[in-house]
C-alpha cells in the first residue's frame, strides 16, 4: 500500500505541476510581432553578423523595430528588398562588400624562417615567434579563414590564402579569423588595392618578401588625385579619393599595387 500510495502522490503532484506550467505559459506569454519571422525568413539564416546583430534571428527583431533592412551582407539587395516589401519601407541601397588578402607573400616570393610542426592553425603559428613566415606581418597560410568561411569562398594555395569574389560575400567572417589582420573587407570595385602589410623599411620588407611594399613613395608621388599615402612604410589608398586611374600600379616597382584577381 505505501508503494502505491507514493506513486499516486508523484503522479498526482506532476499533474498538478503541468497544469500550473501550461497556465502560467498562456496568462505570461509575450506576443510576437508576426512579422519578425517573416523577415527572418527571407534572411539568408547564415548568421555571420556582418549586419552588427547576434544572428538572423536577432536582426530580424531589430528590423520590425526599426533598423535599417540593407545591412545584410550575404542576403544582399534581393534579401533588403524582401525585407522592406515585409515593413513597407524603401530598401536602401545595399553596397557589395569583398574580402581581399592584403598580401602576396607566397613561396613565390618569400620563405620560412623556421620549422613549423605544431597545430596547423594560423592563431597557433602566430603565436610562436610571429610565425614561421620571414614576413611576420604576411599571410601564415594554415587556412584559419577557410574554416571561417560559411560560403567556401577561401582557398589556400602555395602557402598563401586566396579569396573567389564570385563565392564571397563580404561577411567578415575570415577578416575576424586572421591573426595577422591581412584580410580586409572592403567595398566591391575595379580600384587598386596595396598587396602588402609590411611596416618594416624597405630593406628589411625586400628580404622577407621580394613583392612586399617598400615604402618608395614612387605610387605617392604618381598619383594625380593625391589618393595614395606611404604611411608607417607601407603605402595606403584613399578610396574616397582614388578614380581608378591604375598610375600607382604602373609606378610601383615591386608590384605590390595591384587588382585582386578571381581565384
């Protein structure tokens, strides 16, 4: 009798406990605006945070409050477009954005200064003496942003990461990823872009890597627009400035001025 006198009190105290959980879930549950999920929907669901948020999830609830529907990057303008046709808003306009490897530092043009038989990880290499590199501000090559990447738009060939423009989507994802911060994430466009992240002097830069800046000012002093600096001994593009004339890219003598090409 005990036994059974204890399984009917748990049993009957579980029910009780339910019906208590299933009021209290219908008299506290907080109604959501329908059109979160719709939004959500039409999101990509790659949930790289590009857009600044959390998730998907997380900007969708911030568009029905009332942020902007063009920060999407993967989604692009057909994601915007769908979202404001859901709020009833202008989309805006979206601008494409492209990951690019600041660097040409392959074994093509530089070399290891040392063995490297640790975990192949460029967080792992960079941690040890700044990598096994002879540029220590290049590209390790063990391919932290190809893990990274949601859209398989990284590849590593030669010792030196390489991005497909047609596959990326200018989430970010692998410019966080990289511990030497060569990749950069920039706005869609036939201007050139300095290959390089070296700040040594140009001697210095020239014996790690033979395609490395050299800080001559030659692109500087040819450029009409005033759009390209040498700053910390690496040259630098004003975008805001540059009309993509090409002149530095002729000028530079180590070619390190130069378009990134398709994979």
């Amino acid at each position: 009798m005990s036994i059974t006198t204890a399984v009917l009190v748990v049993t009957i105290v579980g029910l009780l406990g339910a019906v208590v959980l299933v009021a209290a879930a219908h008299f506290m549950q907080v109604e959501e605006d329908p059109r979160i999920a719709q939004v959500q929907e039409v999101l990509p669901g790659a949930n790289c945070g590009a857009c600044g948020y959390a998730g998907c999830a997380d900007y969708a609830k911030a568009i029905v409050e009332g942020a902007p529907v063009n920060k999407c990057v993967p989604g692009g303008a057909a994601a915007a477009e769908k979202a404001a046709a859901v709020m009833g808003v202008e989309a805006g306009e979206v601008v494409k954005r492209k990951a690019i490897v600041a660097c040409q530092g392959d074994y093509d043009h530089t070399s290891d200064k040392y063995n490297y038989e640790g975990i192949e990880s460029c967080a792992a290499c960079a941690a040890l003496y700044a990598g096994r590199s002879a540029c220590e501000y290049g590209c390790l090559g063990y391919g932290d942003c190809v893990k990274a990447c949601k859209f398989d738009a990284i590849t590593v060939s030669n010792g030196l990461a390489r991005v497909n423009p047609e596959k990326c989507t200018g989430c970010g994802a692998c410019e966080q990823a990289c511990p030497k911060r060569v990749i950069w994430i920039r706005p869609e466009s036939e201007k050139p872009v300095v290959m390089c992240a070296n700040h040594e002097r140009g001697a210095l830069t020239r014996k790690a890597c033979s395609a490395g800046c050299i800080g001559c000012m030659k692109c500087e002093k040819g450029c009409p627009e005033g759009a390209i600096k040498v700053v910390n001994n690496v040259a630098r593009v004003d975008y805001d400035k540059c009309t993509g004339c090409r002149k530095c890219m002729n000028e530079c003598p180590v070619h390190a001025i130069t378009i990134p090409k398709v994979v």
